[in-house]
C-alpha cells in the first residue's frame, strides 16, 4: 500500500499559526520568538512552534 501526502490547505498556516500561540502561552509562558524568526516564512514559525 503507498501512501500519499495530502497537501495542506491554502491558508492553513495563517489560522494555525495563532492556536500555536495560545498554546504556547499556556505551556511555556516565557517563551519569546527569537529576532531571527521575525519575517520567516509562517511554515517556517509554525515549525519551531510545535
């Protein structure tokens, strides 16, 4: 059996992006994004993130 990727949604990143904020004011309140992040590619962010 192959298995087969299924492409995300456009604009997934743009709403998945701020639960991973929430959650991470939850978990690790005194995580702060570092500047080299600032103007990644959302992909990018969302992967460190998580």
């Amino acid at each position: 059996m192959a298995l087969e990727m299924i492409p995300d949604r456009p604009g997934r990143e743009a709403v998945f992006e701020p639960l991973l904020d929430e959650l991470l004011a939850l978990f690790s309140p005194d995580w702060v994004q570092s500047e080299r992040m600032v103007g990644e590619h959302q992909h990018h962010r969302c992967e460190v993130k998580r």
